[in-house]
C-alpha cells in the first residue's frame, strides 16, 4: 500500500511536464478583468433639447469643466433692448456668472461636464476710481478655487463682458485690488494647475 501511495505522488510532477510539453496549461490565469473605465465624452452626442428650450436672450458661451480641460457650451442671457453699454456689459457679466454656476442639464452630466463655480456670487460695475471696463465680484478672485477662477475668467474675457482683448480686469468688492486676467490655451487645459496670469491694476486703468 505504501509503495502504491509513493508511485501515486511521483506520477504527479511527471503527467504535469507531459501537459506543459504538449502545449496544454494545467490551469489558467485570468487576464480579463472587464472593459476599461468608460472616460467622459465632453460632447454631446445630440442636441441638448432641455438647454434649448430655455434659451431666451442673447445667445453666449460659458466655459464648463470636462475632465481635466475647459469647454464651451451654448447659452444664453437676457438684456433689455434699450439697455445703455455699461449697463448692458454689467447685466452681461451676470448673466454668465448664473449660467457658470447653474447646474449642468442632464444630457452635460451624461457627456461628463461639471462646474467648480458656486451660486450666490454677484458682480457689479467698476468702482469711482476703476477702469471703466473693471468688474467687481461678491467674492475676491483669490478666495475662489482655481478651476472656478479659469472658469470665469475665460467665460468673461470672451464675452460682451470685456473689452475684447482676450483679458478682463476683475476684483473682489470694495477697495479689493484690481487685476488684469488672460485666458490662455494652457489655462483651458490644464485649469487646475494653469492658474490664468494675472497682472496689478493701478486707479487710473
């Protein structure tokens, strides 16, 4: 009996060399672990008819995060014919600034878009001793986050709300200082690392 049991063991090593020579795995490793993560589209694969339907206005676009990079999407904002420049550039700026911080529509959610800008915020016209083309918001540009900050500056600095330059001079209320913001190609793509360059306002602009 115990010859047979030695016999048994030996046979082991030996039919699995056999296996392996005839090209055959005793067992194998699975590699498929699924399909890869699905990554976010940053299109929209058909009109957004929910943004669509409630587009009333002048039409503009806002700079939504998507990924790791800054995109466009259409919208829209009310101005009320007759409104004079300065008045109509502020209410321009407003505008934008709610659309920034509205929640994207379902289809944007889908496609992968966010935003980084909170509601509440507010911006108003330049103070007594600021640039004519200054913006002032609720909340100083340095106490917002980077990707909010590139957000807004790329969205104003396209827009009605400037000057058409590719900057905007924006500031925090009060006697906050001024500063002179650009939207670059690298701010776009890398808004959370990129932060947009930035240079001091003096009084007279």
């Amino acid at each position: 009996m115990r010859r047979a049991t030695v016999r048994r063991l030996l046979a082991v090593p030996v039919l699995a060399g056999l296996l392996a020579g005839c090209g055959i795995r005793a067992t194998e490793v699975p590699t498929d672990f699924g399909p890869a993560p699905s990554r976010a589209r940053c299109s929209l694969t058909e009109p957004d008819v929910t943004s669509q339907s409630a587009r009333a206005g002048v039409p503009v676009q806002v700079f939504l995060l998507c990924g790791s990079s800054l995109v466009t999407v259409d919208r829209s904002v009310r101005v009320p014919n007759g409104a004079a420049d300065f008045e109509r550039r502020v209410l321009v700026a407003q505008g934008l600034l709610d659309q920034l911080a509205e929640s994207p529509s379902a289809a944007e959610k889908e496609a992968g878009y966010t935003t980084d800008v909170r509601g509440g915020m507010t911006v108003g016209g330049p103070g007594a001793k600021d640039p004519d083309d200054a913006l002032r918001l609720s909340t100083p540009p340095g106490n917002l986050t980077s990707y909010a900050l590139a957000q807004l500056v790329c969205t104003f600095s396209d827009s009605a709300a400037a000057e058409g330059d590719g900057s905007v001079i924006l500031g925090g209320p009060g006697s906050d200082p001024l500063r002179r913001y650009g939207c670059t190609d690298e701010v776009r793509s890398r808004p959370g690392s990129a932060e947009p360059p930035s240079s001091a306002v003096t009084d007279s602009g």
